[in-house]
C-alpha cells in the first residue's frame, strides 16, 4: 500500500541531518514553509529535528539537492497506529472473520466420546445415538441430554444409567451397566478343603471335617487338606468341610537387563510449523518440511492458532547405575507380585538375586508370605 505522507495527520518524526552548511538548511526549510517542532545540534555537522510527517517529502527532496544525509530516529503520533492499522486492514479482515467462523462452529457438537465398562461395546450405544439423531455435526440447541439419557436406558435393558453432558465441542456419554447378582454358596453342600496353591504348611484349623495334612507338610495346589468326613473309622459321615490352612507361600519372578540402554538426546537442530485448526482439519500458516530421520515433536496449542516444533533427535548407547537399576526393577517385580495379594496375606521375607554376564544382569526376587491356601472343592 502506497502511503500519503502529506495526507497524514497527527504523526511526528525526528530527523538527524548532516550537512555541512546547517544554517542554510534550516533557512531553506523555514522558505519551504516545513514546520520545525524542535531542533538540537549535535555537533559541527550534525542537526536533530522534529517535523511532521507530511513535511519529511519535502526535507527528502531538498537533502538531495544540497547533498545532505537524512534519517529517521523515531516516530510517534496516533496518524502512526492508523498508517499500521490501513498496512494490515487484511489482516485484521481475516482475524475478525476468523473468530465469526470459530464461535459459529463452537456452537455444534464435533465429537462424540463413548464410556461404557465391560458388556455394552461403544459401538452399539454409538448406533443408537446415530438413530436419534444424534451425531457429529448437531447443533447444540438441538441437544436436551436428559431426554437423551432416558431413551438410551429405554432402548437398552443392560443399562443401569446414563450420564450425557457437553464439554466444549464434545458430547461425552458415560453408561453404567447392570450386574449379575452374586452366586451364593449354599453351605449345606458336601466338599472338601483343597489347596489353592503349593505351600509349606504352618497352621491348621478345623471347624468340621477331618485334617489330613499336619504342620511341617509340603503340598501341591488342588491337593486335599481338610476331609469332608467326621466320625471314627467305620462309623463316618460326610459334612461340609470348613476351616483355615495356614501356610507359608514362596513367589519367584526373574527379569533380565541391559546394563546400558539407548538414549534419545536433542541435536540441538528444530523447525517450527504455524496452524489454524478447525475441527479434524489444519491450515497452515507457515510449514518447512520435516527432513529429521528421528525428532520430538511438541505441539503448543492455544484458542485459536497452535505451534508444533520438530527436534532432531539421534540414539546414544548409555551405561546404566547398576544398583540403581537392580533396585527399580526389583521394587517393580515386588509391586506385580504384591498386586495380587488380599490384606490377609502377610509378607514374612523378600529377597533379590542377581547374576551378570557381560552386559546382561538376571535379577531374580522372592517374596515368601503367610496366608489361608485353602479353598472349598
């Protein structure tokens, strides 16, 4: 855009002018009519005014003729903001009719996320959602969720209850499933107490059935451990068999490692790409293309324009702290074994192992615990 400078109102600038004849300067500049604001002479050669812009033409023109060097040092006034304002009337266009877009599409639903637990697949609450109506693209005036929850519960005799909320852009669904009640053990059945698990027995403790095991005993899982059976031999009778089995359970787990690992470290190279998102489709504002075998990539996202930068990354073989490594591999182990434990398991001793061959360390823990093996049969 071609600016007008003697169109211009209300902006200022200072000039330095170095000339060597400063007096006639100025006398020609006072014929010319050229208001001066203010004027400082900086040594022998060397003039600073103040004028107004409309008037920097004509002190150009005059510079030539009597071979003076003219600067700009700095400007102020509001005719300043508006000259930037009419250099970027495009742009501040594109920005208004941006945000018009971007709160225009804020009012639809452009997602549709789906929770349900285990029996109810989220495609089939996804298809009925489709046959009321309701997907992607739905104005969100058209949207009452509570009416939507109670056909969802309708349609669908596995639902407990459903939760529909808007989020933003997003219409998140979360399903709660009916159980099946629990079976109930009838303790009048005839059984036997078995083992859960092979163990070394510790304890027993006999309500009804006869113990056929003994403390200081090794057994196998499934193995009986308390008879449904009381009485004296040749005069004995079936019950249902009830009672504790004390014993103390050894867990083993083993891992093998590397003592070095390979690292990702930044070369210290990058590129930045600028985008405009709208829904599932980016417009690029600026984009270098990706010439990195191997980066990091960071995505910096804001309401309206985002970042995304590349970092060239190359794999570095680097030596591991040994201990510091067997020790988070082991408490890693203990947490996996321990995982499985109920609160009446009680953990008497935990220890770890290790072998090295070259590179490779064998970690190797056991976890030995105190608990009830026994289980009805």
């Amino acid at each position: 855009m071609k600016v007008k400078f003697d169109k211009t109102k209300h902006a200022y600038i200072t000039i330095e002018i170095r000339t060597k004849k400063i007096e006639e300067f100025l006398n020609l500049l006072w014929r010319n009519k050229i208001k001066l604001i203010e004027i400082h002479r900086m040594d022998m050669n060397l003039i600073r005014i103040e004028t107004e812009l409309k008037d920097y033409k004509k002190i150009k023109d005059l510079a030539a003729k009597t071979k003076s060097r003219v600067k700009i040092i700095r400007t102020r006034g509001f005719g300043f903001v508006l000259l930037k304002l009419k250099n970027r009337f495009s742009l501040v266009i594109g920005a208004v009719m941006f945000l018009v877009v971007i709160h225009y599409l804020a009012g639809f639903i452009w997602g549709i996320d789906i929770n349900t637990e285990k029996n109810i697949p989220p495609y089939n609450i996804r298809l009925q959602l489709y046959n009321l109506g309701i997907r992607p693209g739905i104005n969100k005036r058209n949207l009452n969720v509570y009416d939507i929850e109670k056909k969802l519960a309708l349609r669908n005799n596995d639902i407990m209850w459903a939760r529909v909320r808007i989020y933003g852009s997003h219409l998140k669904v979360n399903i709660a499933e009916r159980q099946e009640p629990p079976q109930i053990i009838n303790d009048t059945n005839l059984c036997n107490i078995a083992a859960n698990k092979d163990g070394y027995i510790l304890r027993i403790y006999t309500k009804s059935g006869t113990a056929v095991v003994k403390p200081g005993d090794v057994v196998k899982k499934g193995q009986v451990l308390i008879k449904g059976e009381q009485g004296k031999e040749g005069s004995t009778y079936n019950v249902h068999a009830e009672g504790n089995v004390i014993a103390q359970v050894s867990y083993e787990k083993s891992v093998d490692v590397s003592l070095s690992k390979h690292v990702r470290v930044r070369t210290g190279k990058n590129l930045e790409n600028y985008y405009i998102k709208i829904g599932d489709k980016k417009f690029y504002l600026k984009k270098n293309a990706n010439k990195f075998k191997k980066y990091d990539k960071i995505i910096d996202s804001n309401l309206f324009f985002n970042k995304e930068t590349y970092y060239e990354v190359e794999d570095k073989l680097e030596k591991q702290n040994k201990e510091k490594l067997i020790k988070n591999e082991a408490d890693e182990m203990y947490k996996k074994i321990s995982s499985k434990f109920d609160k009446n398991i009680k953990v008497i001793n935990k220890s770890v192992d290790t072998t090295t061959s070259g590179d490779l360390c064998t970690i190797r823990i056991l976890v030995i615990t105190e608990e009830d093996i026994g289980m009805i049969q």
